[in-house]
C-alpha cells in the first residue's frame, strides 16, 4: 500500500482534511469536510475543544481517512509573518539561536511563541527569508483536540505554506500569487519559481455557502420577527445534528432580503481594495518585479465578481484552481466550494513530515 500523508485545518465553519500518497504524482485517496458548531472555533483558533475533536472523529469515521498522524495548518491573523534575514548556519543551530534573536520582533515573550524560519536565498554569510511566530497556546489547544481524537500532529505549518506546495508543481518559473479566499479570512502567497517570498493573512468576511448555513441557524430570541435570511422550503428535519444544514439544503435564489446584494457586493469589493493594496506592496519588496499570473482558490473565488474584479482591476491574467489541480482524485473531486477550500488542506498533506 502507497504512503501517505494526511493535511487538516480547523477554521470557524468546519474542520476538513485531505489524504495523499507521496510520490511525484500524488493521488488524493481520501477527504471530507465537517461543520462546527457555532463558537467552537475562530480563526484557527479553538474555543470548544471538546466540540472539534468530536467533529475530527466524525471526519475521520465519514471520510474513510486511514491515516492517524497529520500536518496542521495555520492561518490565524495573530499569526505573524514578516521577512527576516540572519547569519547561514546549520539548521538545529538556527533553530535554538532564533528565539534569542528574534525576541524583540515579537507581539508576545519568546516563550510563548513557537517559531519557524523559511529561507528563500542566501548572500553570503546572510540568509533572507520568512520569520513565523504563532501564539504558543493556540496551538497547543489545536493539537490537544486531535490527541483527543487518537490522532497525532507531527507538524505545525502556515497554511500558506501549504498553497505554495500545492500549486509549486504546474506553477513553473516566474512569479505566480496564490490567493485563498476564505469565509474570513484571506491568504496571499507571492512565489518566485516556486519558492515563497511573500505571505499576508488578510481579514475578509466573505458571504460563501458556509457562511450561509450558519446564518440560517443563528437566530436570536428577540430578533426572530426581523427580516433575516430564511430558506425557502426547507423544514426543521433538514438541520443535521451539529445544527448546520446540509450543503444541498440551499439553492440559488432561497435567501431573501438584502444582504446577497448589498452586504455581499461591498464585502467583494472591499476584498479587491485590500487585494490590489497587498499585490502593489509585494511587487515592491526585493526579488519580485511584478507578477505574471494569479491563481485563485478557497470558497470566495466563486463569489460573483471576484476572479473578473482581480483581472479588470489589476490587469493580471487570473486562473481559478480546485483540488485536482494539485493531485489526481481517486473517488472524483467534491463539487462546489468544497473542492476549492480543499487546495490548502491537500498541499498541507504534501509536506514533508519532521
């Protein structure tokens, strides 16, 4: 039987995770998507640990996924990214002289931040690259939730990270951004024949399926006469035990009101604003010129009007990505946003375990 490795995320909406075999043609064996409740997590952050790992089971049991050891990925806004340049030496040695150099970098004390350093080139007795730092306590409540689950984390990784090993292979030479466009929260990675250069975690509430799905079981007791989004035609029976209806609850045109319209075409164009904002400044920093192509993934790359917003806006020639991209799908891609999100989580898998 094939190796493989198994990448996980936990966002607000869900926890997911893809299985893969190693290899230079990888092949997607297994994957699955599960809702959280409300409030058991924000931002790669979890507030109900008991909640999540009981979501990871039921992933792990619906998805078939074989593997018990898995790479986390991370893509907390408190997570800091920045790039960083130090003396070349060995990599153990690097790792315990890092903390003492880079203390005073930090929005908290050293020991309560793991780190991590990604050389991109070196000059020298310099190497430059991208300093990590997330909160150490945040982290060790993810891997607590998977340990409660029987299931070992062997790696802490930027999520982003990940995107850039999932599209490294048919990215080829020149500098390509990879932009996942979340349901809060979205990634940039700029890389330059396929080693990343520059990363942003951007904030963005983007009004995606999931996101639909909770707001229809967010209703507070005073506010229940107010005009709120409903789905037509679909009754109590059709919410599932974590409270989230299911994805093929909801179709085109259910909700009513205004908040598609108004709400959710301002929030696509603020994305483009923070968008074009982010892409001039990488295109600023040394070793990227401009960028020749922009490959866009995650559930808001379907939202009507972003992929044609970033192409008239930035004049840059846009490709919308999705899990077979990044591997063959033995049981055939998921449909819709799942398929999208997946691409983090797939290249997450494709890292080498330390």
């Amino acid at each position: 039987m094939a190796t493989t490795r198994v990448g996980v995320e936990i966002t607000e909406e869900s926890v997911r995770a893809v299985e893969m075999t190693t290899g230079r043609s990888p092949r997607v064996v297994a994957y699955g998507e599960v809702p959280l409740p409300v409030d058991a997590a924000k931002d790669s952050e979890i507030l109900d640990e008991g909640a999540v790992a009981v979501a990871i089971r039921q992933l792990w049991n619906t998805a078939r996924i074989k593997g018990r050891s898995v790479t986390l990925g991370i893509a907390s806004r408190r997570v800091l990214v920045r790039e960083y340049s130090t003396t070349a030496l060995p990599p153990a040695v690097l790792r315990k002289a890092l903390p003492f150099q880079v203390q005073d970098l930090l929005p908290v004390p050293v020991n309560q931040a793991v780190l991590d350093f990604y050389p991109t080139s070196q000059e020298g007795d310099q190497v430059h690259g991208l300093l990590v730092a997330a909160v150490a306590e945040t982290v060790e409540h993810m891997i607590a939730a998977f340990s409660r689950s029987r299931i070992r984390v062997t790696r802490v990784d930027l999520t982003a990270f990940g995107l850039a090993r999932a599209v490294r292979a048919g990215a080829g030479s020149g500098t390509i951004a990879v932009i996942h466009v979340g349901d809060h929260t979205t990634q940039v990675v700029v890389l330059r024949d396929g080693i990343p250069m520059f990363v942003r975690i951007l904030p963005a509430d983007m009004e995606t399926a999931a996101v639909r799905r909770r707001g229809m079981t967010v209703v507070d007791d005073e506010t229940a006469d107010a005009e709120i989004p409903v789905l037509a035609g679909v009754g109590a029976a059709a919410i599932g035990t974590a409270g989230i209806l299911p994805a093929d609850a909801i179709a085109p045109g259910a909700l009513r009101g205004t908040l598609r319209n108004e709400n959710g075409g301002r929030a696509v164009a603020d994305l483009l604003g923070r968008l074009h904002s982010t892409l001039a400044f990488s295109m600023s920093r040394p070793g990227i010129a401009g960028i020749d192509q922009v490959l866009l993934t995650g559930a808001g790359a379907a939202i009507t009007g972003v992929q044609r917003g970033l192409e008239e806006r930035d004049q840059f020639p846009v490709r919308i990505i999705s899990l077979s991209d990044v591997g063959t799908v033995v049981n055939g891609e998921p449909a819709g946003e799942l398929a999208l999100n997946l691409v983090s989580t797939a290249g997450l898998a494709l890292g080498k375990e330390s």
